[in-house]
C-alpha cells in the first residue's frame, strides 16, 4: 500500500513531542499540522496565528477564521476545507491521533491511516542534531543545579535524635528537600517533573518518589529530569548519597554500580547492540552476589533498563536495548542495584553516542558520603 502523501497531527504542542518537534511551536490548545507534498501547514485560532507566522517551521499558516465561518471551524471540517483545496483523500496520522476526530475525517471521505506501531511519527527524532544536543545539555544543566541545591541541604543538615535528619530547625523530608531541588530548577527556566528523592527502603522502589523524614546513615537517591520552559527538551540525571557513614554492605553495593556504569559506557559505540550489553550487566551485577530476582513477592537486584533514549519526551525511541547503537543516539546510562532491607543505589549520566563511542555530557560530581 502507497504511503498517503499527506501527514496530519491535531495535537496541543505543549504536550505533543511530535507536533512540538514538527513546529517549533508551543501551543496549549488543539491545532492542526499537514504535511503537503513539501508544504508544511499549521492552522490556529487568532489567539495564536499571528505569533506563528513569527516563530512557527511552517512554509503556510492559516487562520481558522479566514478557512471558514463561525460554527464550521471543527477539526474536521477544516481538513475537508484543505483536502479540497490541496486535492487530497487520505492521511497518515500518529498512533495517539484521537479516534474521535479519526471518525469524522472518514465519514467526510477522508481515509485515515495510523503510522507502523511502536515507532516514531518522525523516526529522525532518534538522532539528534547538535542543536538539540545543546538544547537536551542545557535541561541537563538545570538538573545539575537542583542536584547541586540537594548536596548543599544534606550538607547543611544535622543528625538528630533516631538518626533523623534536620535541617534549618526543622526535620528534613524527601518533601521538602524536592521542594529545595525544585525551586532551584525554576530559577534556571526549568520545569520540574517528578523529582525523586527516596532514601532508605524506600529507596527500593525505583519510582518512589519519596516521603517523609530523611535519615543519616541510608541511601538517598536523587533522581532529577526537568523540562527546559524555552524549548521543551527534557535533561536527566540521578545520583545516590548517604549523610552519614554508610555500612560496608552499603558501600559495596554502591561500589558495584559505580563500576557497572562505567563499564557500561566503555562498551558503548555505534554498531553495539543494546540487548546484549544490558545482559552482561545484568550477569556482572549477578556475579558480585546482586542476582535479579523476586523475594517474598518483591523484586531484589537489577531489574530496570540500562538506560533510554530522552528528548522532547523524557522516555523516547530508542530503548537502550531496541538496537544498535547509532551516531547521534542520546542515552541515559543509570543502572542501578535495590535490595531490600539495605537500599537501593542508582547512578544516572547523559552521553552522546560520537564515531569512536560516546561523550559524556554530565558534570555533577559522583560522590556517595556527604
């Protein structure tokens, strides 16, 4: 089957990567993108038209009210204004295209077609180009300054009575040492997502993102991926630290990931399959004594990703171990160990895949003991 010539998304761009990525264009509301043989189209209110002929990748903006007259500016209707116009009968449209507007499209004889599963609207997204390097380093930046706002609380901190943390006279928690990361992170135009900061048996639930008193002599792991406001781009970085004197068991166990992640990256090079390096990670992990594997219904070891791809989107194709490795790929490296009743440990870089293997763009220092 041809592939249609026509390609259409009616997506917010503030929340669609692909729509983002496609214009450039930050928008909170619905709008439509075509791609027209080699014209690139966008169409928007007059709340947003005049801004887009300033700022938008587009070859034609167009404003709903100049396509057609009040009560016929939906969606479809605009579409079946512009199929008549550029003489077209279908579209390709991205697997998150809403099914009801899909619907509409086709009853105005207009063939809808989702683009293959799994794979990206615009596979060139997977290789960023060094102005999106510079964009995703500038995010990664911002969480470096709120990873640095967390190493100058936990500093700062005492250890009180029960080994519980305290700072600026009142007891630290994982609330309100995020709240510290992430206002650190706004002052630098970024937006905060989720930040974790979970210490102790908590800290064996990688998503946790952590509540309640912080406690000297555990793991706290900092997790920190914020948004860039001005461009969308999405940095990341994790780090794990103890305040206090971690056990040996501790110390070992951050020790083994230390080496995991660096051994990891020494592997890394375009044409490396990702699948078979997470393998033998996992097996060294295994080797140390750091099998993964489910006890008393909860799972111990290493039993996430070796890492993913980031971009417009926090969580982006390619998967560490989706392929080969290819120049330009940007990946996370962050193994990590969790083992309950110890702690958990996950350290976190961002590197660039290069010719020879990779550059890494992470400058926060690695240090477990604060």
């Amino acid at each position: 089957m041809p592939k249609p010539a026509v390609r259409l998304i009616y997506a917010a761009s503030e929340h669609d990567a692909d729509l983002l990525y496609a214009t450039q264009l930050s928008v909170p509301d619905p709008f439509l993108w075509l791609s027209v043989g080699k014209r690139r189209i966008v169409v928007l209110s007059p709340l947003e038209v005049d801004r887009a002929r300033k700022h938008a990748r587009a070859d034609v903006v167009l404003c709903t009210d100049d396509l057609a007259p009040v009560g016929k500016r939906g969606a479809a209707s605009l579409v079946s204004i512009l199929a008549k116009k550029y003489r077209f009968s279908s579209v390709e449209v991205p697997g998150n295209f809403p099914l009801g507007l899909a619907q509409e499209l086709k009853k105005k004889g207009i063939a809808v077609r989702a683009a293959s599963e799994g794979g990206l609207f615009f596979p060139e997204r997977e290789i960023k180009e060094k102005d999106e390097v510079l964009k995703i380093t500038r995010a990664l930046r911002m969480a470096e300054t709120g990873m640095a706002r967390a190493f100058e609380v936990l500093r700062a901190s005492t250890i009180a009575r029960g080994n519980a943390l305290k700072w600026a006279g009142a007891p630290l928690t994982s609330e309100r040492l995020r709240g510290e990361i992430d206002a650190a992170i706004i002052r630098e135009g970024g937006l905060p997502a989720g930040t974790i900061v979970a210490g102790g048996e908590q800290a064996c639930d990688p998503h946790e993102r952590g509540h309640g008193p912080l406690r000297a002599h555990e793991a706290i792991i900092l997790d920190i991926f914020p948004r860039d406001q001005r461009t969308g781009y999405f940095g990341d970085l994790t780090r794990t630290v103890v305040k206090g004197t971690p056990s040996p068991a501790l110390e070992r166990l951050y020790a083994t990931v230390a080496e995991g992640k660096k051994w990891v990256m020494k592997q890394m090079a375009p044409g490396v399959h990702g699948e078979p390096l997470h393998k033998a990670l996992t097996e060294r992990f295994a080797k140390a004594g750091y099998p993964t594997e489910r006890k008393n219904g909860r799972w111990s070891g290493f039993f996430h990703g070796t890492g993913h791809s980031l971009g417009l989107e926090i969580h982006e194709p390619p998967r560490f171990s989706a392929g080969k490795f290819r120049e330009g790929h940007m990946m996370t490296v962050e193994p990590g160990l969790y083992i309950p009743g110890l702690g958990g440990v996950r350290l976190e870089d961002l590197v660039v895949v290069t010719k020879k293997g990779v550059r890494n763009l992470t400058r926060v220092e690695e240090r477990f003991r604060l």
